[in-house]
C-alpha cells in the first residue's frame, strides 16, 4: 500500500491529477536557491523560456549570462566560470548538454571537480513531436561513468524543484534531467527528498519496481492495478541514479525477491543498469527492464510515444508480471 | 612590469635556456612528451612567470593572483619547469612528469597541482573555461587577469571560436589570449592541414584587439606583454611567432618533434647544445 510517510497527493490515481513538466520545477527551484546563494548564475543557450529560466532571468538579470547556441562553450565556460567562484547552472536541452558537450562535461567540468550544475531538460521521448533528435534517451547511460557526477531525475514539478534547491547545496557536479511534456504532481512539500537516498512510495513483497522520473506515477498506477489482481508491489523512487541508494536496491530486492526497473531512457546503460550492476555483486535477483529497447525515438504524441516504447501502464504490469512468474518458478 | 633594463633582459634569456633544458631532461627520464611546443614557448614562459603574472609560488591559491590557463595541456613541460624554477615545488620533482602517482601529470590537472589552474589536454577547451573566469572576474569587479596560453593547431578546434565570439561579445579586457604561432601541428604544417591564415584578420573580425611579436625574443615578449594593459573594452589576442623547438638546433622547425621519443645520444646532444648557449649567455650576462 501507499506509505503515509511519503506525503503523496490524495487524489494520487484520479485521472484527473494536475499536471505540470518537471522543467517548471527547476524555474522555480532555481530562483528559490539563487536568494539565498548570490553566486549562483543560469547560463543559457538561446533557450530562456523552454529551459524556464524567464523568471530568473527577470529576477536576476544581471546573473543570467546568455551564450547562444555553443553547447559546447555553455560547459567549458561554465567550468571557468565555478573556478571563478560561482555556481553555474547551465541549460538546454539533455540532448546538447549533456549531450553534444559530453567531453566538456566529462574533461573541464568534472575531472577538474568544478561545482556546475548541468541543467538537461526535454529528456526522453515524451518530448514529442520534435521527433528523435530532440529526445535525450541516452543522456543517463553517457553520465553514470563518469566518477564525480550526482545524477538526479525527479518524479513531478514538486520533486525538481527541491532537487534544484538540494543540487545547488551539494558540492560539485550534477546533472538533472527533466522533461519538456507534463506529469501528474503527486508528491507534495512534505514528502522527503534527500540527494542519494531513496523514497519508497508503496510497500509490497511480492515484486519491486524501481523507477525513476515520471515514470514513477506510471509505476504506481500499475501497482494500485496489479493490487486488485493480488499482486503486492513495492514502488521505489529512484530519483538520484548516482550515487545509487544500493541499501534501498538491496532491501528492495530481499524483500521482494524480483525486481522491475522504470526508466524513461534506453534500457541499456540507464537506471536498470545501475540496479543491475548493484544487484549482481550483492543479491543476484530476477529483474525485468521497463525502458526504450534499443531504438531510437520518433515523432508522435507524447502518450503515444510512451505507449510505443512500452512504458505505459499496461507494459509496466506486463513486466512485473513477467518478473513474479519468473520468480515463482524459480 | 614597465621597462626591464638589458640585464634583467638578459637574466630572463638564461632562464628561459634553463627551462629549456629542464624540458629535455623531463621528456627523456619520462620515455615520452612533447618537445617542440615547449621548447618553442619557454621565453614566454619565463616572462610570463618571473616578470609578468601576479602571482605567489607559495600562495598558489592567492585570491587575487593572476589566472593563467594552458589551453594546449601537451605542452605542460614548460610550466611545470616555470613553476619548479618560480618555486611552487622542488625542482627535483620534476623528474616525476607522467609517472604513476605523479602530481606532474602527462596532460595537467588542477586537482592534484596546485597552481596548475585547469584540466588541459583536449584541445580547443582553454579560452572557453579562461573566457568563464574572466566573466567571473568581471562580476565581482576584480582586478586580476586571465591570460590563456593556446597553440595555433588547437584554433581548429569549434569550441575555441565560440569563446572567442563569447570573449568578444562581453568585451573581456581582462582577458589575454597567447598564441603560439609555431606553423606546426602533429601531422605537419599548419597551413597544410587546415590553413588558419589571415589570422589576425580572424581575431580582429571577432572584435578582439591584436598585438603580434617575437616569441623568441624575450625583450619582444616583456613589450608585448606590457602592451596588453593598455587595451580596453575588447579581449586580448597576443600572437607570438615561435620557431617550434627553439633552443635545439635538430628539433627546430621539424614537426617530427611536436612529440616523440628520444633516440639514445639526441637527449644529451640537445643538453650540450642548451649548456653552450648558456655559457654564452652567461658571459653576456656579466658584461652588463
């Protein structure tokens, strides 16, 4: 059942949830931290309004530098710039920064441990229309080996835009990935957020998922579906994919005894993997990946496109079903 | 800095000859580096460590010390023997370049030298992170520089123009690009592999000033370097024609040099070669 502690919205499985993108999360996240920190700075690459950065931008013209469309530049400048004794938050779209900019990112940003915070919003298929050159659904998989990086996906607007306030607190690089489409906004103030530690939104024992981004509302609903054809499933919100919460990964897994991975992201390389690559090291468990499998994105609806690349509802209990026989035979 | 009389001139010729051979020996005890860019860079180095920066060897971390970024990080031989020379660690330490557990890495890093400034090697990435800090410096209204050493190969690099358009945009005056025009880059000539020429015209169609001088010439460097402090409202491009592993006769204008190992007797040869121009300094030297 849902957990009390996690504070989630009552109206949680009505169709009719407000909805907000994950990116509004950080427009607001980011002004709330640069109150309090004066050495904060967005820098922009020619997307002020679709990275939500109007509001800061207003507020603190004088902190907001705009670079035009150098994604590469937007990354080394920023590692120049945190040298200098700010904190950058550098925007775009996950598919230029992180993405174009991977080297910078990797070289002057975080082997040279400066304390940028990488901004990617429109990640994952949901984007939509833009078709698959616009849709990051690497980003995750080009990040996690990279030894000093803090991954943080939020689940709804309320989620990113604590992370952006925590983001701004934590000392060195992160990236945070967020989506351009809305979402149900089903935590609220009071649910706990903590970079690195896990929230698990719904007990169960029969079979785990791990999720993380909006997807977890998706997880949820398959779980609340699944509950009255009597299965028991734990939902965990892995919204920091590194460092991994291994503890929560474990505990999941003991508890359970197979697990279902989330993810709005190539299965290969994302949050799966990580949980995965913990598991088999500590508590090989029967797992099932929910993701993008090996394809690129394409134009459509973004329901459409999560319904296409099998991360709806239906696919994600089709999946834990898929887990719970495969760990009942066994 | 102002005007430096002949013998302090002369006194910075003998260290940019002891740097150069700092250079040789680091290289051959290594088994591997590059010569020619630093062979070619040492009396910009030696001007720039003993003359021009604001800095403290033993404050390397000094608030208001000027900030020098390397952008061609290969060429980090002649800063580690700058700074071994300026007093930031043992001299001796320099026999350490790119061994395991080394602080004198192959390619810098700023994490585990201080005073190295900057993560440098991938080529193109100095002046955009030089450009940030000089932004940086701009919004706290300091009155430190930032100077970038970069090579001439690495303006083939994208990232490198969007700084400059960058540098250009936001008049950063406290910002001094060093260019080692050398005309030499792994695979050849310059102008061979992808021309860069009109150079200065490029600079200056990006609304940046241009000063261009003698890079072996170490009165030519300490005027030029002067010359930067007293442009205004645009970022600093000082291109420094070096003759790439300048010091060592076989080495000089031969791309082959950039980097490759020593055959057994080159590494000596280039010592002796270095220990004559010395002694002939020095003898100069006392004269004055």
């Amino acid at each position: 059942m849902i957990r009390k502690e996690a504070r989630l919205v009552e109206n949680l499985l009505d169709p009719k949830i407000p909805q907000k993108p994950t990116r509004d999360g950080y427009g607001l996240g980011v002004v709330d931290a640069a109150e309090k920190d004066p050495n904060i700075v967005v820098v922009c690459a020619d997307l002020t309004e679709s990275t939500r950065n109007l509001d800061f931008k207003k507020r603190f013209p004088d902190r907001f530098i705009q670079v035009g469309v150098h994604e590469q530049f937007l990354a080394a400048g920023a590692a120049g710039l945190a040298m200098g004794g700010k904190i950058p938050f550098i925007t775009s779209y996950a598919m230029f920064c992180p993405g174009r900019a991977w080297e910078q990112v990797r070289t002057n940003i975080c082997l040279n441990e400066t304390n940028v915070k990488i901004v990617g919003s429109h990640a994952g298929v949901s984007v939509g229309p833009d078709g698959a050159t616009h849709q990051a659904i690497e980003d995750i998989a080009i990040m996690r080996p990279i030894p000093n990086i803090t991954i943080v996906a939020p689940c709804d607007a309320v989620e990113a835009r604590k992370a952006v306030v925590a983001a701004a607190r934590w000392e060195g690089p992160v990236y945070l990935r967020f989506a351009r489409e809305k979402t149900p906004v089903f935590t609220t103030d009071d649910s706990p957020f903590e970079i690195g530690k896990a929230a698990t939104f719904r007990s169960g024992k029969d079979v785990a998922i791990v999720a993380c981004g909006s997807l977890v509302h998706n997880a949820l609903l398959a779980a609340e579906e699944l509950a009255e054809e009597g299965l028991d499933v734990m939902v965990v919100n892995m919204h920091t994919v590194k460092p991994l919460d291994e503890k929560a990964v474990l505990h999941a897994a003991e508890a359970c005894g197979a697990i279902v991975t989330v993810e709005e992201h190539q299965i290969t390389g994302g949050l799966g993997g990580a949980v995965a690559e913990c598991l088999a090291k500590t508590h090989p468990t029967i797992q099932e990946f929910v993701g993008v499998p090996n394809a690129f994105g394409e134009s459509g609806a973004p329901t459409e496109l999560i319904r296409h690349f099998g991360m709806d509802v239906p696919a994600i209990k089709k999946a834990v079903k898929k887990a719970h026989k495969r760990k009942t035979k066994a | 800095m102002g005007h430096l009389s002949d013998k302090r001139i002369k006194e910075l010729e003998v260290l940019a000859n002891r740097l150069r051979r700092h250079v040789i020996e680091m290289v051959a005890h290594a088994g591997s580096g590059h010569q020619g860019g630093p062979l070619g860079m040492a009396d910009v180095f030696a001007v720039l460590y003993f003359e021009a920066l604001k800095h403290d060897p033993k404050e390397p971390e000094w608030e208001d010390r000027d900030r020098l970024i390397l952008s061609n990080g290969h060429t980090c031989p002649i800063r580690y023997a700058a700074m071994a020379e300026a007093g930031y660690f043992p001299v001796e330490e320099l026999k350490t370049l790119r061994r395991l557990g080394t602080r004198l890495q192959g390619h810098p890093e700023r994490t585990k030298l201080p005073g190295a400034e900057t993560t440098s090697g991938p080529l193109g990435a100095g002046l955009a992170q030089a450009a940030g800090l000089a932004y940086a410096a701009k919004m706290d209204k300091k009155k430190w520089r930032v100077f970038c050493q970069t090579s001439d190969g690495e303006h083939e690099a994208g990232l490198h123009w969007e700084a400059m358009l960058f540098a250009g945009k936001n008049r950063l005056d406290n910002l001094v690009c060093i260019v080692d025009r050398n005309n030499i880059q792994i695979d050849g000539r310059t102008e061979d592999i992808m021309p860069l020429e009109p150079f200065r015209e490029k600079y200056e169609a990006f609304n940046w000033h241009v000063l261009e001088c003698d890079g072996n010439n170490v009165s030519a460097v300490v005027d030029a370097l002067e010359a930067t402090k007293s442009l205004f409202d645009k970022p600093i491009c000082l291109v420094t024609h070096n003759v790439p592993g300048k010091g060592v006769s076989y080495m000089e204008n031969n791309h082959l040099w950039h980097s490759q190992p020593f055959k057994p007797g080159e590494a000596e040869a280039a010592v002796k070669e270095l220990d004559e121009t010395r002694a002939r300094l020095e003898t100069e030297l006392a004269k004055l």
